[in-house]
C-alpha cells in the first residue's frame, strides 16, 4: 500500500487561496441575480413572453434577462435560487461543506414548493416552467404529485436549517425533566423537618483556608450560576491554638520505675517545633459556592442532574458532597473523573463513593495553594487523647481537617509505600518526632534499620535507641531475628507473672512482678523490671528483602502475628510497592497502612487493596488505611523539617544507652548458620577437643599451630580449624593471618559442662 504524502504548507495555502477567490466570485454574481431578480417584475406580456422593455430594470438587458428567466422557470419561489447560491459562496470561502448541504436544500425547497403551487391549481408564472414540466410528467394523478412536493418540501428544509431544532426540542426535553425533578427535591424537603447546619468551629480572625485562596485566584471563566446559599461550608482551621507546655505523657512513672540512667532525662520542649503558617477564613463562601456551581454544571454537561449538599475544605483538597437523584447509578458518576477534572482544569480528581457513613458522593479537588500541616499543631489538635495512648503517632490531618493521631500499639504495625519523593521518609521522621516528643526512653525504645544509610542518622546519639543505626543486612537480619527471641522471651515472663501483655505487666509493682517471675523453681534470675515498647523502624523493605528474602519474611511475618501483646511494634517503609516486596502474608500482617503516590494502579492495590493511590498529588498526599476498618482516609501528612529533627535530636542527645545484647550479636552467614545448626550431629575429630584447647590458649586459629603442637597433617589440621569456624570459635578465614579468636576458655568450659 503507498502511503499518503503529507501535503507541504504552500499547497495547502494555494488552495484556501482559491477556494476563497471562487467563494468570492460566487458571492458578487449571487448579489447580481438577486438585484436582477428583484428589480424585474414578476409579470409576462399578452403573448407570454419575457419583458422585452429594459427600461424597467436599472440593470439593463442583462438583469432584465437574467430576471425575466428565472421568475419563467421557479415562479413565485424565484428568489430561494440566488440565495441557495449565497450559501454556496460562504460554503467556498469557509471550507465547509455544511454550507453546501444547506444550498441544496434550498434549491430542494423552491423547486418542491413550485410542484405544490402547481398541484393546487395555479397557473402560469405562480408555479414557473419547472413545476409545469413536472406536473406534465405526472398528470393526472394530483395527489402523487402533491405528497412528492411535501416530501420533497420536508427533505429540503431539513438539508437548508440542520439539525438545530432536534438539538433545541431535546434541550427543551430535559430543562423539563430538570425542573420537575427539582421541584420534587424542593417539595420532599418542605415536607421533611428542616436541619440546621453544623455551625463551623470558632477560628482566629486573619485565618485563610488553602482552597479558598485557590478559588480566590480562579481564571475568570464563563459564569455559572452559584450554588444554593445553604450548603455548609466546614473550613478547615490551618492554625492550631498556641501550647508552650509539653504534651501529658503516658503516665509519670514511679521512682522505684525510672531506670537509673533515663533518671535525670527531660522530654523536648514544644516551642522548639516549628510554628503552623497562618491562613485567614473569611469571605470566601461566595467563592466556594461559585465553585459548586461549575461542579454541578461540569456534570449536567454530561447529562447528568446532581446537587452539591456540603463543602469541607481540608489543608490539600476540598471535598463537595454531591447527592444524585433517585435511580442515577454510581457508576455514571465515578468513571467521569478525568471529563471532570478537564472541566474544572485541575490536575486530578478523586472520587469517594460514598461517602462512609452518608447517601452523598464525594469529589475531591485539589487546592491550588496547599497548606503544611506542622507537628505542633497536630500536636496541640491530639493533647487530649495522649493520655490514653501508649504510643501516639501524629500522622496528619484529614480532607476535614481534623487531626490524625493514633496508637501504634492499637494499630500494632505500620506499613508505609510509596515512590521516591512523595513523602514517605518524611512520614517515618514525623513518626519518629511523635514518639521523642512524648516518651521517655524508659518508656519506649527504638530500633533503626537504614539501609540508605542517610535517612536516619540524625538520630544516632538519642538515648532511645538499643543499637546504632544499622546499615549491614546481614545485622539487620541477626537484630530481627533476635527480635523474636525477644517476643518469645517476653511471652515466657508474661505467664510467670500471670498477665496477658505488656500493659498488665508493667501496672504490677516491682515486687509483684519479682515475687511472681521467683515462684517457679529455677526461675528466680528474670529480670523484674518495667518493660519498655520497642518499635523497629525499617526504612527500606526492598533491600532487606533481596539479600535474605527467607530469614527476613519470617521474621517479619512472626513479629507482625504475635508481637503485639509483647510490646514489639513495626514500622516498615518501601519505594517499591511490589508484590515480590510486599507479598501477601506480610501485606495481611500488617493491616494499618499509609501509601502515597504511586505510579500505577497496580501498586495502589498491592498495599491499599483498591485504587486510588495513582490519583493522589504528591508531597505529603496521602491515604491512611486505620486500624479496624477498610474505609480509607485521605490526609495531609504532617511535615518535619530538617531543623526541627536537629533541635528536638539536640536537646535530648548524650551518651548513647544501648542494649549490650544486641551490641554484642554476632552475624553469621548462611553456610555458618547452617554448620552450626548442624554441630551436634557431626563427627567430631579425636582431637577436635585438645585442639580447641591449644587455639584459645595461644589466642590465634592457625593451621600450623594446630600442626606443630598435635603433630598432624595439614588436611587434618584445616578440617579442625574450619570445623572450631563452624561452633563460633573462630572466625572467618583471614587470607595469610591466623584467624580471631572469638571465645574465652571460660566460655569454652561454660559450653562444655551445658553439651554434657
């Protein structure tokens, strides 16, 4: 097949050129036959001939011919032929073929009009030659010609005026319906007690809202009628009442509970946190009400009647509660989130249908000057319920408004998704903020896993922490696995002293709890100390999960179903929500979830179940999955600056007070792992246990040590060597030098006297 060859830019020129110099042409001889037309008169001499005097037409023999023929052929609908041919000259010079459509249904017009003429009887010039050679042809049956000329007469008319009074008659149609239905609605709530809207709570005078500074800087469009004035409008309040104290904590505790070493701790400071910008809300309901306006019009463009009952306008998007009339389908209104937001010229629009808890549809529209949500004023929204928490998280607030503070040990596990740059390292820093601001570290301690080795080094000096930041996978695993021992540890004590969790265990006294851990035989050396929260923050799942996908699944998929009476809490955090990452038993786990921007549909469903995630805006957009529910919420989350990290860091900083157990974990590969698993059911060499005694005492692992003191073969002295490597005697090869002795010979005799 050849292709088509684009026309060049000259040729396309030079044909507009012509078609409008023949549009040109067509016009000026229309005007001529029309004028000739006019100004001859309809009227033939005695012989029924033409006027042969051209006195009579200021246009002289031509005109007078020109006339004189066509009231002889069309009869009295003559002058419908030089106007057919105006269109025609518009058609040309516009390019149109509308133009031509309606010419010839002009010429249609006059034609059938003169077969009509001619089947009621008229004679002569009334019905034109034309008309008179038709009705020749037809005679005698008058009534087939007449139902020709109707025919003919509809055909014509509909080719001369379009299809604008079909348009204008279904328009007629619905603005009919439309009213009835309105007048329904207006009746049914005459009828219904009348409920007074919910009042908006009290701001500060000089408040702005971010949507109404939006809708203050609209584009000016075409004008839409505003919606009914008594829609409720709930602003959201960007300004958080003023709080110099700290925040209640958990509960002070006792002086026989305060460790020794957090004695002298004190918590931050909230004046150190940043203050929330100031927004102004007043004078804009008119503006908000403009709005809903074009809404309800964007969707009766689309033939579809709603009714805008609400506004809630929130730090990132404004929410309009849309209710639809009896037997309109969800359906028809949530596919056309895209039309919609191309109407209103918005980045995106989201759809809540419905609304949880109403019989309204949400449409969710995002706010041209978007409003930070500081952790003080969240803070300062969520100081009442903190006495009740155990660990309280300040997420947030909601597209109402209202600020987002849970529990995490109600949640009990957190997991946090998104792409790169929308939010999610600073949702685990805000985190991180919330429990330093209102714990002590003898109330909760902390564990970092940073792969990225960047994201939280800040914290590396805080005295909640157990470990250092750990970088190595290889630790990270070693630290989650001991992190089961842990809860399993934990879980033992728990039945000694006869409670269920970790709360009940820490409201007992310490001399309760030491006289119940004491009251077994063989028991009497736990520790009867308060318990403490430990919360192991893992900021990059991915990365754990491709070098030890194994170890590190069980381990979290172990913590997240029995961890939470124990007091072990986690907060996981991915950039690549894939399922490969995210696989279903971790996903069912972890039921609480945060995602933001993500890149597809399909990675909104691995970690929300549903889709939604790919509409969000970025930078703190977020949908909060709580605890207990499948409802999901969309939020603003709270951000905390870099300056805000470094001072709340630096007035709590000192000497790090870490766990010796986990400092003190040894990290052992696969292969060794799996030798020592292995220890006790392989043979042992005859002098597999003079050898151990000869390497600790001289303190180096070396083939030729072994070979010169036993007087052995080196084959025999290598296997001893790497058999010690497998029991975690000594280390890992070390090129040309010995190996590094990592037990003592009291150790060795301790590990002795248990294999016996």
């Amino acid at each position: 097949m050849i292709a088509k060859q684009p026309i060049s830019p000259a040729v396309s020129v030079a044909r507009v050129s012509a078609s409008r110099a023949m549009g040109l042409g067509l016009g000026m001889a229309a005007f001529f036959w029309l004028a000739s037309l006019l100004l001859s008169p309809p009227t033939v001499d005695a012989a029924g001939r033409w006027p042969a005097a051209v006195d009579s037409n200021p246009l002289g023999m031509p005109g007078a011919w020109l006339g004189g023929l066509t009231w002889s052929l069309f009869g009295w609908p003559a002058p419908g032929v030089p106007v057919s041919m105006v269109l025609l000259a518009v058609g040309f010079w516009c390019g149109n073929l509308g133009w031509f459509l309606r010419a010839s249904g002009i010429l249609v017009v006059v034609a059938s009009t003169g077969v009509l003429i001619r089947a009621g009887g008229a004679e002569g010039q009334g019905s034109g030659l034309l008309a008179a050679w038709v009705a020749a042809s037809a005679e005698p049956a008058e009534a087939r010609l007449a139902m020709a000329g109707w025919a003919a007469l509809a055909a014509g008319t509909i080719l001369a005026i379009g299809l604008w009074p079909a348009r204008l008659a279904g328009w007629l149609v619905t603005r009919v319906e439309v009213s009835v239905g309105e007048a329904r609605a207006a009746a049914e709530k005459a009828a219904k007690p009348v409920r007074k809207p919910r009042a908006a709570e009290p701001v500060p005078t000089g408040s702005t809202s971010a949507a109404e500074v939006f809708l203050a800087n609209l584009p000016a469009a075409t004008p839409v009628a505003a919606a009914g004035p008594d829609i409720p409008i709930h602003h959201h309040a960007a300004v958080a009442p003023a709080i110099t104290e700290p925040p209640p904590v958990l509960a002070k505790p006792s002086a026989d509970a305060k460790t020794p070493e957090f004695a002298g701790y004190k918590a931050p400071a909230v004046s150190i946190l940043d203050e929330p910008e100031p927004f102004a809300v007043h004078r804009h309901e008119d503006l908000l009400r403009q709005r809903a306006g074009e809404l309800e019009q964007a969707f009766r463009d689309y033939g579809i009647n709603v009714r805008v009952v609400g506004i809630n306008t929130g730090p990132v998007i404004t929410q309009f509660e849309l209710a639809l009339e009896t037997g309109l389908r969800l359906n028809k209104v949530t596919r056309l989130g895209d039309d919609i937001a191309l109407n209103l010229r918005v980045p995106s629009v989201r759809m809540v249908a419905p609304i949880p808890g109403k019989n309204t549809v949400g449409v969710e529209i995002p706010n041209e000057l978007r409003a930070t949500v500081r952790l003080k004023e969240v803070m300062a929204a969520g100081a009442p319920r903190l006495p009740a928490m155990k660990i309280p998280l300040f997420l947030g607030k909601d597209n109402e408004g209202r600020a987002l503070v849970h529990d995490l040990a109600d949640m009990p596990h957190l997991l946090i998704a998104g792409s790169t740059g929308t939010g999610k390292s600073v949702c685990m820093n805000s985190i991180i903020l919330s429990i330093l601001m209102t714990r002590r570290p003898d109330e909760v301690r902390m564990i970092m896993i940073d792969p990225k080795v960047v994201e939280l080094s800040d914290y590396g000096r805080i005295p909640h922490l157990m470990h250092p930041v750990v970088h190595d996978m290889r630790k990270a695993e070693a630290i989650l696995s001991w992190a089961v021992d842990k809860m399993e540890e934990r879980y033992e004590m728990f039945r000694l002293a006869k409670v269920r969790n970790i709360a009940g265990y820490n409201e007992l006294t310490e001399k309760e709890r030491a006289s119940r851990l004491e009251s077994e035989p063989g028991d009497g050396g736990n520790d009867a100390a308060r318990m403490p929260y430990i919360v192991v923050f893992i900021d990059e799942m991915a990365d754990l999960m491709m070098m030890m996908r194994k170890e590190v699944e069980g381990h979290i998929i172990r913590l997240a179903q029995k961890s939470r009476a124990s007091g072990i809490h986690l907060v996981v955090a991915t950039q690549k929500p894939t399922v490969d990452v995210i696989t279903g038993l971790i996903k069912s786990n972890l039921p609480s979830r945060i995602c933001f921007k993500v890149v597809n549909k399909s990675d909104s469903r691995v970690v929300l179940d549903e889709m939604g995630a790919d509409r969000l805006l970025g930078k703190g957009d977020m949908l909060f999955l709580p605890p207990g529910t499948s409802q999901l919420a969309r939020a603003q989350g709270t951000f905390a600056s870099d300056g805000e990290i470094r001072r709340v860091v630096g007035s709590i900083e000192g000497d790090p007070c870490y766990a010796q157990e986990l400092v003190q974990l040894k990290v052992r590969t696969e292969e060794e792992s799996q030798g020592r698993a292995d220890a006790a059911s392989r043979p042992k060499d005859d002098l597999y246990l003079p050898a151990v005694e000869v390497v600790l005492r001289e303190g180096r692992g070396s083939t030729s040590l072994l070979q010169r003191a036993l007087g052995i073969g080196y084959g025999r002295a290598a296997r001893l060597i790497d058999a010690m490597a497998e029991d975690g005697i000594v280390g890992a090869y070390n090129g040309s030098s010995a190996r590094d002795v990592l037990m003592t010979i009291e150790q060795w005799e301790a590990s002795k006297t248990r294999l016996n």
